[in-house]
C-alpha cells in the first residue's frame, strides 16, 4: 500500500523511516518531507504544505494513498481529518472536534475540571482588567497561556506578577498572537518533574508508546527560552509500573471516556504533558493532539512493531488487540539547532559529515534540512536530531554526541547534558542496587 505523511520536521522523518520498514508498504510520500525524508528508501517528497488540505485530498486520491498519517497539530486543529473521512479518505489522527484538547486551551482545562482530571488551578479571561485583578490575586509564579495555537510560543512561565502582567497585555491587548491570544488562561505554576506521556487511542482503548521525556529549555542545565525540543529520550526512568498505572488510571482513561461521553471520540495519538510532583503525583500539564517532537525520534528508532497497522487497527476501533513490541534498549536523541534558535534561524548553511558511518544504531533524523545540489543545508530552526540505541541511557547518549561530533556546520549549535536527569538516575539505581 502507499502511505501519505503530512509534514516536514523531525517526527514526520521518524515516522517515515518506520512506515517505510513495513512489509506492506510499498512506498511512503512525505507532504513537504525535508533532505533526509528524500534520501529514504520507498519515500518520496511532494511540495505541497500541511495547509493545503484540499491539495493533499487530491493527492491521496489521484496516486491511490491507502493510509495517511498527519504529524503536526496545525492541520489537525483546522480538521484535516474530518475532511479526508468525508473525501472517503482513511485518515489517522483526531478529529477536529477531539483535537480542540489542543486547540484551545480554555476548552482542555474546563474538560479537566468537568472530569476530575488532577491538572492546575487556573481561570480564563478575555478581559485585561480581570486577568490584572487575578493576577494580583494569587502568588507568582504565574502560568500564563494564549487559548489557541501559537506555534508554541503562546506559554510565558511568569517568575514575578509583573511578568504574569505584561505577557497577559501582549496577548489581550496588544495582539501578540492575533485571535489565539484573544481568549488566555492563567494557571498556578506546578513544580516538579516534567514527562510526555503518549497513547494512541481508538476512542475506546488506549495503547500506551513508550515513555519519553524531552528537554524544552534551550541551554545546558535546562536553562534559557522554552523551545519545542532540545532533546528526548526514552524510557523516561522516572515512570515505573506503578506510575505508569496512576497516570492511566487518573489523567488518560478518564480523558478517553470523558471525550467520548462528550462526543468528541479521540482516535489518533493523544500526547499528556505532565507534571510528576515530589510525592509522585501526576498532574496534567497540557494534551497536544499528535505525537512529540523530538520524542517521536527515540520512540520511533525502540518500536519494533509495524507502525502503518498499529495506525490501521486503531482507525478500525481495534486497539484492544494491538500487539506491541518495544526493543529493551534505550535511546537518545540529541537537537542540533540554528544559532538564533528558538528566536530566529540562520539558514542555507552547508551541513559537512552527515554521511558518515554511523553504525545501525544511530540515525540522523533531519528537520529543518534541504538539499540543493550536493549540499545539505539548514532551512530552519531545529536541523537535526541524531538518535542512538545502546543498552542503556548513558550509552545511547554517549553513542549520540559521538555522532553529533562528526557532524559539521558553523550555524549549529546543540546542548550538551541530554538525558542528565535519566543517566543520574542509572547510575543512583546501580549504587542502590535495585
Ligand atoms: P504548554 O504548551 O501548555 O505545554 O506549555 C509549554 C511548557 O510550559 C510546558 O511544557 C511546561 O514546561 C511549561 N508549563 C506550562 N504550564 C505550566 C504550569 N502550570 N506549571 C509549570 N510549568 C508549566
Ligand atoms: N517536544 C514537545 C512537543 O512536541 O510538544
């Protein structure tokens, strides 16, 4: 069968090469891809953007795309599903109605209060007074949030009510996000330990993925601007058996149920980002309607199961059944990004090395990558995500920056402790011995 991928970044890469290693697959097109998506076996750019949805429609149906699988959540928010189904098209994500859990913020908190889904305390405003009169109310730290999307900009963790003021007046009135900041939630800051926790969901049951953890901070010792992803890894050692069934029991099951009592049944991948507090308590941070970026890349290189049937079974509401097999061994990826990243992006920089021997147990996933000519070059603010297996988080990460260092670009910058949490925490376990 033919597969479409929609999008262009380091996940729609990941799941390409994995759609690409099914014996059914026959050939993969990536709708745009980038320069490393084009040098895949069975895969094929098409330039047309996530946005052009009509385009895709007549894509799928001109070249026969039995499966399309959609990575960002722009596309998915405007409905792109809805709109596949009702063109007869077999689409995989959430619908337009169940993607609003990302969509818009003020819907997914007021979703978390009705079903007693353990998340932040929060209130929503469209009024600059009210939200200044809130926030002279509480405590700093202050979360403050545009209600739709903003390409991940639209979160201004506020140290001091000052900060919590002036973000909430850049979005109410100063327009900073247009209509996704017309409408902010203000929430209470969580402290803790942050994981993405991913599932994929029929409506009915859930599989979990693997779980991973990413950095979101741009510079070493999780310091600097929020990014989308500096780095992932997976497993996320934090989550045992028995957090793992906590956040089953308390945050996913209830949110599953909960859509479908809505009439919002979720099929697609559902991300929670949480908090796991110091006694060991999940909160709910955020959902995003579609797999993590750079998580995806470690998830990806540890999933050994046929990634195009998962996506069937769950579109034929048969998840229950869903075998899944995961390689034991651990990965890391490591971001390498433009220098400007996240504010700005240099671009049209000569990538050297990437066609070094690597070795079967590292991947260089590409991003913001395009080829002219002989030359890879940069085309946006995360490049790269170079991605090992080892047998456990230290020797995946060492194996990763030993790729990293062969890789050169003067316009490529990258942190150098990912997965510091997850390898302090190898080593702690070992000196305890258990
Ligand atoms: P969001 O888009 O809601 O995930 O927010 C982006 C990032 O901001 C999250 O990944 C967290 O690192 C941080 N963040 C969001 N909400 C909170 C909160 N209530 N407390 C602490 N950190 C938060
Ligand atoms: N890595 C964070 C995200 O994909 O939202």
């Amino acid at each position: 069968m033919k597969i479409l991928i929609v999008g262009g970044g380091g996940r729609e890469h990941a799941i390409a090469w994995k759609a690409a290693q099914s014996p059914d697959v026959d050939k993969v097109y990536v709708a745009p891809g980038n320069a490393g998506t084009a040098e895949e076996n069975k895969v094929e750019n098409i330039p047309i953007i996530p946005a052009r949805i009509p385009e895709l429609i007549a894509f799928a149906r001109q070249n026969s795309v039995a499966l399309t699988i959609v990575g960002p959540e722009a596309p998915l928010v405007s409905g792109i599903v809805d709109d596949f189904t009702n063109a007869g098209l077999r689409c995989f994500g959430p619908s337009k109605n169940a993607a609003a859990l990302e969509g818009s913020k003020s819907f997914s908190k007021a979703f978390l209060r009705r079903h007693d889904i353990p998340t932040a305390e929060y209130d929503t405003f469209t009024e600059l007074g009210a939200a200044i009169d809130y926030i002279e109310s509480k405590d700093a730290p202050l979360v403050v949030k545009a209600d739709g999307l903003a390409a991940g900009k639209g979160v201004t963790v506020a140290v001091t009510p000052g900060q919590a003021k002036q973000a909430a007046t850049d979005m109410l009135s100063a327009d900073k996000f247009g209509e996704a900041g017309h409408r902010i939630v203000i929430e209470e800051f969580l402290a803790g330990e942050e994981i993405s926790f991913i599932v994929i969901s029929d409506g009915e049951n859930v599989l979990p993925l693997a779980s991973s953890q990413d950095h979101k901070a741009r510079d070493d010792g999780d310091s600097g601007p929020n990014t989308g992803g500096m780095g992932a890894y997976s497993p996320a050692l934090i989550v045992n058996e028995a957090l793992n069934d906590k956040i089953m029991r308390q945050i996913i099951e209830p949110t599953i149920r909960g859509m479908r009592a809505e009439g919002r049944p979720y099929r697609g991948v559902l991300y929670a980002g949480l908090i796991i507090d110091d006694s060991g308590e999940p909160k709910a941070l955020e959902f995003n309607c579609r797999l993590g970026d750079p998580e995806t890349q470690p998830i990806m290189m540890r999933l050994e199961s046929d990634l195009p049937e998962l996506c069937d079974m769950a579109l034929a509401q048969r998840l229950r059944n869903a075998p899944v097999e995961w390689d034991n061994r651990a990965a890391v990826g490591v971001v390498m990004a433009s220098s400007g990243y996240p504010e700005s992006a240099t671009r049209d920089r000569v990538i050297f090395g990437l066609d070094a021997e690597f070795g079967e147990d590292v991947k260089v996933f590409h991003a913001g990558t395009k080829r002219v000519g002989d030359d890879v070059l940069t085309n946006g603010g995360r490049v790269l995500c170079v991605t090992a297996l080892a047998d456990d988080i230290a020797g995946a990460k060492n194996k990763a920056y030993e790729a990293v260092a062969a890789i050169q670009c003067d316009a490529l910058f990258y942190r150098a402790d990912i997965a510091w949490r997850a390898v302090a925490r190898e080593t702690m376990t070992i000196h305890n011995g258990f």
